[in-house]
C-alpha cells in the first residue's frame, strides 16, 4: 500500500490529536489526617505519631494539615524497604 504524503501527515495529525484527547492528567490528591487513617486502617493518633516520630511528610495550610498521596505512597515505600532488615 502506497500513501502519498498528505495522508500520511493526517494519519498522524489523527493519531496525534486522538492521543492528547484521551490523554487525562489526574490532578494531586492532598489527604486530611482523617482520610489516611481511614486508608491506612489506623487511628487518628497513630498517624499523627508517624507524622512526628517517623517523618511522614505534611504540607500545612494554615491550621489544616494535608498529606499529598504521592507523598504518602513514596513514604510507604521506604519504610517497606526498612523493614525488611527484620527478615
């Protein structure tokens, strides 16, 4: 099959815009302490002591504290890999 030149420019003109059309970008999720308990299945206390003792990162807004989910996964994972010095 032979295509000649300004079909193959719109075949990928198509491919291209289809591609940015079903492209989503999720936007950053920031949890309240309540919310990564509930997700965690720990109680509001045992995540404020992660969040003093362990280092778990916080962004603070004012009075309100909010724990971004990517920070919170990233933390996980570290703290997977520490504990596998236990095994």
């Amino acid at each position: 099959m032979i295509i000649n030149e300004a079909e193959l420019k719109r075949l990928i003109r198509d491919a291209v815009y289809e591609a940015l059309t079903n492209y989503k970008v999720e936007p950053e999720s920031y949890l309240s302490i309540d919310e990564v308990s509930e997700l965690l299945g720990l109680g509001r206390s045992t995540v404020i002591r992660l969040i003093r003792e362990k280092g778990l990162p916080i962004l603070r807004i004012g009075a309100l504290i909010r724990i971004r989910r990517s920070s919170l996964e990233e933390w996980l994972e570290k703290q997977e890999s520490v504990s596998e010095v236990w095994k």
